[in-house]
C-alpha cells in the first residue's frame, strides 16, 4: 500500500530547533523518520539537544552551528553541508524571535534584530539551499509564520510585519521554484506555550482572553502541529505550494 505520508529517510533540516518550537518540530519529524539535523548558534545548547533527541528515539541526529542572521556564514556552513550529507529534502525555516514595545517606544535596534532573525534570515538559509534543490528537481521548504501574519496586536507590530513577510516570501519562492518541484508552504500557529512567550501564558488575564478568543477554548499542543508538518513535508502535498497553513484552534476565523 502505497503510503503519501512516508517521509522515511528524508533529510530534514530544521533552523532555530535546540529548544521550545523549533526543537518540537525536529522531534516530530525524527519521530515519522527522517533524518534530522537541528541548528542553533549556540555550539552547546544544539549539540546538547541533539545528543538528547538522538537518546531518547534511538535515532542518529545531527546539528549545525551558526547565526542565521549571517547571510555569508550560513551559506558556507550549509554549503560544507551540503557537500557531505546531501541536499536536504525537507527545509524548515523556524528560527524567531519577539521583542514587545509600543511602536513609539520601539527600538531601532530590536526593530533590526526582529526584521533580521525573523525574514531575512529565511532567505539567507533559503537561497543556497534552494539553489542544490533546484539542480536534484526536488524539495519542500516550509516557512514557520504565525496568526500574527493575518492578526496585528499591541506592542509586536514588527513580529507581524516580520511574519506577514515570511508568508508572502513563500508565496514568491512558489512562483519561482514550482516548475522544479518544490514546494514551499507556510505553517503558521496559533498561541502555543512557549519559551518565547512565557510572559503571556503565564499571564491570567491573557490567558483567559486567549481562551474566549480562540474557538478552541485553549492554547494549542505541540503534537497538533505535526500532521500538518508532515503533510506539507510528504508526497502529499506535491501540488499545494504558497499556501499559508493555520493551525489555530479557530482564530482567525472569527471576528
């Protein structure tokens, strides 16, 4: 039986993935089987996570260290890459991070850091990977966006435009890399638990509007992103491209 869900033996490469989300999705994509390889910038924490996911599954996992935010570093360290391990067949672009401030009060600098790990980072690891599937005529890049790509709130104006850029990046990788056949695609969460937003969940007002807000009544499981990840990284979704994914419990389909 011919099963279009089997990413068994793939390689994946997951950006921002020693911790919380990213580490989430590497797990889930090691758990269905491929062969993943984490990244992060700091040499200890990703080796730390990836000796600890290799453990516990049973399965050899591998890691790269370098900033994202370099476009020449990232594209000479997945190049040496590249050249040993092959081409990834699965690139998610997951690295981010948030800064929360009145748009008045915001500063440059955060404004530059969110802009940069967030969107432009995703074409510095994008384009030279990009470039080996082009030459094998294969490949599925998905862009980790947010309900923040659709839905502005207080304080995190450039986490939106950042993730509204990310979307829309997508949508034009699609235009140009498709005739190849590769897919790219946008998975975009709604309000999970984590690290990066400690503050909000641990906040009872917050929680309790998240809650009302979303038709879900909850803040999401990690495990109820991995069957979308693993559609849009399978055979199954050889003819969706540019499209932006939410898995939000319903939010941004209500006013």
């Amino acid at each position: 039986m011919c099963n279009w869900f089997d990413i068994s033996g793939r390689v994946a490469l997951v950006t921002g993935s020693n911790r919380g989300l990213g580490l989430a999705l590497a797990t889930g994509l090691a758990k269905a089987g491929a062969r993943v390889t984490l990244q992060g910038r700091d040499a200890t924490r990703v080796s730390q996570a990836a000796q600890q996911l290799s453990e516990s599954l049973g399965v050899s996992v591998g890691h790269l260290v370098f900033d994202v935010t370099d476009a020449q570093e990232a594209e000479q360290v997945l190049n040496d890459f590249m050249d040993s391990q092959g081409t990834p067949d699965i690139l998610v672009n997951n690295a981010g991070i948030q800064r929360r401030h009145p748009i008045t009060e915001f500063p440059t600098e955060e404004w530059d850091a969110v802009i940069s790990t967030n969107l432009s980072s995703v074409f510095y690891v994008t384009k030279p990977v990009a470039q080996r599937m082009v030459e094998r005529g294969s490949g599925k890049v998905i862009m980790v966006g947010s309900v923040q790509s659709r839905l502005a709130r207080q304080t995190i104006a450039p986490y939106c435009a950042s993730k509204g850029g990310v979307a829309m990046f997508a949508q034009g990788l699609a235009a140009d890399l498709s005739r190849y056949n590769i897919q790219v695609n946008t998975l975009s969460p709604g309000y999970f638990a984590t690290e990066m937003n400690t503050d909000l969940w641990q906040d009872p007002q917050f929680d309790a509007w998240l809650k009302a807000r979303t038709p879900a009544g909850r803040w999401g499981k990690f495990d109820e992103l991995m069957g979308t990840l693993i559609y849009l990284s399978s055979e199954a979704s050889n003819f969706v491209t540019g499209q932006n994914i939410l898995v939000d419990g319903g939010m941004t389909s209500v006013v």
